[in-house]
C-alpha cells in the first residue's frame, strides 16, 4: 500500500518538483499551495503524511502544524525549512511533528522519513481501533 502524502508549501515550483520525485518512488502524492488548503483537504481525505514547509505566507507551518494536528491527532507531520533554527525545532517538536529538515531536503532522507512516518501513523491507527473495540465490547457486554 503506497503512501498517501500531502505535500504542502507555497512555492508552486517545489511542490511540483518534490512531487513528482515522491510520485516516482511509488508514493501517492497530493499538493496544497497553502496552509488553509491543507486544512480543508484533510477534512475530505485521509492522508498518512503531511510534509509541510515551515515558512509560508498567510499561515505559517507551526500555526498549521496546531490546526492539522487538533484535527487528526494520528497526522505524522514533517515540516521543511529553509531556516531551520533551534527553537523553532523544539517548538515543532513540542507541538507533535516527527522531524524537520531543512530544504532543500534530500530526497532519500525525506522518503525514509516518510516510510517511518506511515509505519508510525499505522501503529497508532491500529491502537486507536483497538481501544474502539474494546470499548464495545465492554458496553455491549458480551
């Protein structure tokens, strides 16, 4: 199963780029050249990854990073930089992203990321389904 990835920035070009190399090493690849469009494309559809760019116009990727992960607590995120600082690292950490890296990003390290990301995201889907189960059980009394 590929994975599903929403690729999000605000440069056209490295969205395009980017996505077409993940694309070519099997992965099944969305766009959104904001942060809002991110926001309203995980409300219709699943994805197991959202690499997102730190630095963006009208919503940057930390503000982004508090919405996506409120919404779908199991999103792995990856944020990308140009500047990456440490506070900013601590403070992405903190707010519940998987890593940062700084762009431009080395495609072999960003896909290894990826696959860890969707390997992470299915165990916790796993252990959210789990602890469902169980709770219909215990209400249903069987």
């Amino acid at each position: 199963m590929a994975e599903r990835i929403l690729l999000v920035d605000d440069e056209k070009d490295f969205l395009d780029i980017m996505s077409e190399r993940l694309k070519y090493r099997g992965m099944d690849v969305a766009t959104a050249g904001s942060a809002r469009e991110a926001i309203s494309k995980i409300a219709l559809e699943s994805y197991d990854v959202i690499v997102l760019d730190l630095q963006m116009q009208e919503m940057d990727g930390l503000e982004a990073l508090k919405v996506l992960r409120t919404v779908k607590p199991e999103l792995q995120v990856i944020l990308l930089t140009g500047h990456v600082t440490l506070e900013k690292g601590v403070e992405a950490m903190k707010l519940g992203a998987m890593d940062l890296m700084e762009k431009p990003a080395d495609i072999a390290i960003l896909e290894d990321k990826i696959r860890r990301a969707h390997a992470r995201k299915m165990i916790l889907v796993e252990k959210q389904t789990e602890a469902r189960v169980n709770e219909i059980i215990l209400n249903k009394g069987w």
